[in-house]
C-alpha cells in the first residue's frame, strides 16, 4: 500500500497535509527525522502512517497521559491495534500490553516519559521489536525548551539498547534554532532529515490588547462571538477559578481547568470541552498539550505566559481546523512579576533562570513590538514570512513616530542616577530645573542634566509613556523609583527601537486628532532644536 492509499484507507483524508509526506518518505527509507509541523500540521499521521506501512511495532514517546488514550481509543476506532502504557494502569495491565506487543499484536505502542526512568520497564521495552521509535512533543527533550522533561533524556540509551536499532521521528511544533539542535544532538538526527513547514498560521489573527480592563473586553468579546468555542489562559490557579466563576455569574458556560483539581474533575472538564458541553475553557498552561478540539475559535490570555514558544504552542491550540481564529494576548506589566516570580521560585539553577528571564524578556518584545505579530513569532522561530496584513500591529492605522533618542535620553538619566528617584526629579533633571532640590544633587549623575531642556511636563508624559509600554518600572512603596527594565536596556544599547502611535492625522483637516503623547513630543522637539547649546546625551 502506498503512503497515499494508507491515508484514504486508514483515516480517510486524500491529501497530504504540509511536509508529512516528506517526513513519510525519510521515514520508510529508515532515516532518522526532526519534524517541525505548526500546531495542527498533522504530526500525529507521520509516525501512524508508516507504522502500518512498515512490519514491527512503532513505540511512541508522548507526554501526555490523558492524550494518549484518546489517540490511541481513535486509532482502535480506525481498526488499528494500538495500546498504551502509563502510570494510570495497573501494573498487570500493562504487562498484558506489554505481552501483546512482544507478540506482534500491536502496531502502535505509546509510552509516557516517566515509565523510562522505571529500570524493570526498561528492560522490558528492549525485549520489543520495534522498527520505529517517535518522540511527540520532542522539545521536551531540550533543557533550552520551554517544558523540559528529565525523563525523555533516558531515551538515547533505551534507543542504544534495541535489539534491532529503530528509524526515530522526533516531533514539535516549537522548537527554536537552538532547540532544533539540542534535538538533532541528543537523538542523532542527522542536519538534512530536517523538515520543516512554514510556521506561519495563516488562519489566525493575532492581536495584542493593552491598557483595558481584562474583565470588561472579556465579556464584552465573549458578547461579540456568543457561540464560539474558546480557551482563556491564566497564570495561577486562583485567577483562573475567580475568571470561571464570574463567567459562570454572567450566564456564560465555562469549564476550568488546573493542577489543583482532582483527576476526575478534571477528566470532566475536559471532556465537557472536548465535546462542546461547555463551549469555553478557563485554564492554567496546565490544560491543552496536544489536545485536538478543531473548532477552537479563539485563544485568549488573560495574563503574559513564561515564554514565546508556550505562547505560540497555546495560542495556536486556535484554528486547528484552518478556519479563521483568533489569537489574543493581554498584556499588562504588572503580569510580568507573576512570572518573575514563578522563575525566582523555581527549582532551576542560577544558568536556567537567566535563560527563563531572556524567554521572559522576548515575550515583553512580542508585547511591546510595532511589527507584525505573526512575522515576529515566526522570526522567533527562525524563519521568515510576509506580514499577515491582519494582526493588530498590521492594521493599526496611527501614525507610527520613532521616539528612541528621546527614551534613551530619559533612561541614560535614570540609570546615571543609580535608579534612586521617581518620575518628577528625573523630569527635572533632564529638563535642567533651577529647582533647589535639583541643584543641590551633585553626583556625576547629573551628567544628563538639561538634555531635554526645558518642560518638565512633557518629559513625565514620555515617561509615563515608557512605564506603561515596559521600558521602564516603578518600584512599589511610599516613594516610588523608576528603574529601566530589560526591555528598556535593549534600547539603550542600541538593540530596538522604541515608536510611539497617535491617532492618523486627518489632512486638510484643522481638527487634527492627536493623543496627549504626541502634542507633547512635538512641543519636546521643537524645545531641543531651539535649545542653543545641548550636552551630549550618554548611553549608558
Ligand atoms: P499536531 O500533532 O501536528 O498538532 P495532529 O496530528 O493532532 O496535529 O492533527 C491535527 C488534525 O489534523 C487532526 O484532526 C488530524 O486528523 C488532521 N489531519 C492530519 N493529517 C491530515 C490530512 N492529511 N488531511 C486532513 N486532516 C488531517
Ligand atoms: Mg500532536
């Protein structure tokens, strides 16, 4: 049977979907793969279909538990002789599964992680003759990924110690260049049985909400698109009960789901989902690894998630089906330290949490960033594509102004000045107040003193500016200091660019519509040129 006539007999589709069948092909020339398919791409098929095309047993390596009993329940459904082996079972259930495979019985054998670190599993695994070894969800392999499991670094040696040494799939939806590596090393996948897709989800339209009550667009977008199914992220367990319950108030159906709940409930609450008893979730990251509802019409996060590639893999848990979804990430800086926080409480070392900060910190570029959200994700990734034409960056239709030198001039100040003042000294200092209080300070701090010349006023409106879109941030107490955050140093290292948008003005038109921003910023430009002499601004 050709590969084609496997996917119409077997799962009844006639075309191929991207790159599955070139991963196919590798595949049943006994060729070690790293598949890169987009959510949704179909990965599941490049390991099932060679698994029936080709004689042995195909073991799969997939995290998750709940999951595999749907794969392998809808596999049965297809006549497929599949089974699984996880820690739900009883131990005598699964030396049964176990039996059936050394038997030849089964085509499909799915395994979760953990059972490796089991060393009498092990040692059963090798007595199996498995022609195929595919490894789902493959980033987890990566320290450098974003959801690291231990136990799939056992897989190298159980691979060594096959009897008959098996073709190996590795499979993820993200994984950035550096991961891809990280994969192809561990697992011996040679650099030209990479495939790849675009990662570009033409179907989604990203948009990145800020500065609205979370609560208030929630309801009123949940109005807007009543019967549509939808997951909604958040970061803790509380604010996703507390959002589940004030949807529930407003007459809205939504399940939730998180570590905290039972098994069962949460068994319910998925299924509840899954089969569109409850049209919406409210969830922690907890929910959704490798989940196949179709119809998700919408992903919304109500609070920054750790990094991108678990926004991308969350996010594009939308429009599985192809069909127009969307994509929404709401960002307030304040949800930041929600992540901080998780990273300062982890169990990683010193190195790990340095890498969670910098996945932190192009996460706050994604939400800070006047290009096209789908092209910067994708960028991410390694790859390129044209701008989407749709996401909230591409048809944002304001007046687009570089503001950088004017940023780098106010956070020069504020780290010259040890991040030991609030907002009203620094404006005063950059604009050369006469101020006593000013005049009185006389470190060499006040080597930016009177670069921007003049009003005070103007210089905290571009601060408060830099506050709110996270270059800069306020520590909290009775005397608040502003501090440049990671994003803000990227800029005064030259690294980005920092814009700031009014609404388009109307040509011709007397009645110019211009946000306060930008009334200010002109006035500021007009103040530096006319200024005669202007110290050199310093970059810290
Ligand atoms: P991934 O693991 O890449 O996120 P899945 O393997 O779960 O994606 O597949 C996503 C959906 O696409 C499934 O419902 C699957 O049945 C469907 N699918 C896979 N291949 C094809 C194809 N060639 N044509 C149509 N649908 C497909
Ligand atoms: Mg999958």
């Amino acid at each position: 049977m050709t590969p084609k006539a496997a996917l119409k007999h077997y799962f009844g589709y006639t075309e191929f979907k991207a790159g599955q069948k070139k991963v196919i092909d590798l595949l049943l020339e006994h060729k070690n793969t790293l598949a890169l398919l987009p959510t949704g791409g179909g990965k599941s098929l490049c390991y099932q279909i060679p698994a029936l095309l080709e004689d042995g047993l195909t073991l799969v390596i997939s995290p998750l538990i709940s999951l595999m009993k749907d794969q392998v329940d809808s596999l049965q459904q297809n006549g497929i002789p599949a089974a699984f082996i996880n820690s739900s079972q009883e131990f005598e259930t699964a030396k049964a599964v176990l039996t059936r495979a050394r038997r030849h019985e089964l085509k499909l054998l799915y395994i979760a992680p953990e059972r490796l670190e089991n060393q009498f599993f092990l040692e059963l695994l090798q007595t199996l003759p498995v022609s195929l070894v595919a490894v789902d969800e493959a980033h987890c392999i990566s320290q450098w990924g974003h959801d690291f499991r231990p136990s799939y670094l056992k897989l190298p040696a159980l691979l060594a110690q096959l009897p008959v040494s098996p073709t190996l799939v590795a499979l993820t939806a993200t994984a950035t260049p550096q991961v891809a590596q990280d994969i192809k090393e561990l697992l011996m996948i040679p650099a030209e049985n990479e495939v790849k897709t675009s990662f570009a989800r033409d179907n989604l339209t990203f948009k990145l909400i800020k500065g609205t009550d979370f609560e208030h667009y929630l309801l009123s977008y949940l109005k807007q698109n009543p019967n549509d199914s939808g997951i909604i992220y958040a970061s803790t367990r509380k604010k996703v009960e507390q959002l589940g319950i004030m949807l529930n108030k407003m007459g809205i159906k939504a399940g939730i789901y998180h570590a905290g709940l039972s098994e069962l409930q949460r068994r319910e609450s998925q299924e509840d989902f899954l089969y569109d008893r409850t049209p919406i979730m409210v969830a922690t990251n907890a929910f959704g690894m490798g989940i196949d509802k179709s119809n998700v019409r919408f992903v919304i996060h109500a609070q920054v998630p750790g990094s991108l590639e678990a926004y991308y893999q969350e996010a594009g848990r939308a429009g599985r089906d192809g069909l127009p979804s969307e994509a929404i990430l709401f960002y307030k800086d304040a949800d930041l330290q929600v992540q901080r926080f998780f990273i300062d409480n982890s169990q990683a070392d010193e190195q790990h949490r340095e890498f969670d900060y910098q996945k932190l910190q192009a996460l706050t570029r994604y939400a800070n960033t006047e290009e096209c959200l789908q092209r910067f994700l994708v960028q991410y990734f390694g790859q390129d594509c044209p701008d989407c034409q749709k996401c909230t960056n591409c048809t944002d239709t304001r007046e687009k102004q570089d503001i950088t030198k004017e940023a780098q001039m106010i956070m020069s100040c504020i780290v010259r000045m040890q991040s030991r003042f609030g907002k009203k000294i620094v404006a005063q200092v950059l604009a050369g107040s006469k101020a006593k209080r000013i005049l009185e300070l006389n470190f060499d701090q006040l080597s930016t003193y009177g670069i921007m010349h003049q009003k005070t006023k103007e210089i905290e409106t571009l601060i408060d500016f830099l506050t709110a879109s996270g270059y800069l941030k306020t520590s909290s107490g009775q005397f608040p200091t502003l501090h440049v955050t990671q994003t803000g140093l990227a800029v005064l290292r030259n690294q980005a660019k920092v814009y700031a948008r009014s609404e388009k003005a109307e040509r011709n038109s007397k009645q110019r519509v211009e946000s306060g921003l930008f009334e200010h910023l002109r006035k500021l430009r007009r103040q530096l040129a006319e200024a005669q002499h202007v110290p050199p601004f310093v970059i810290f």
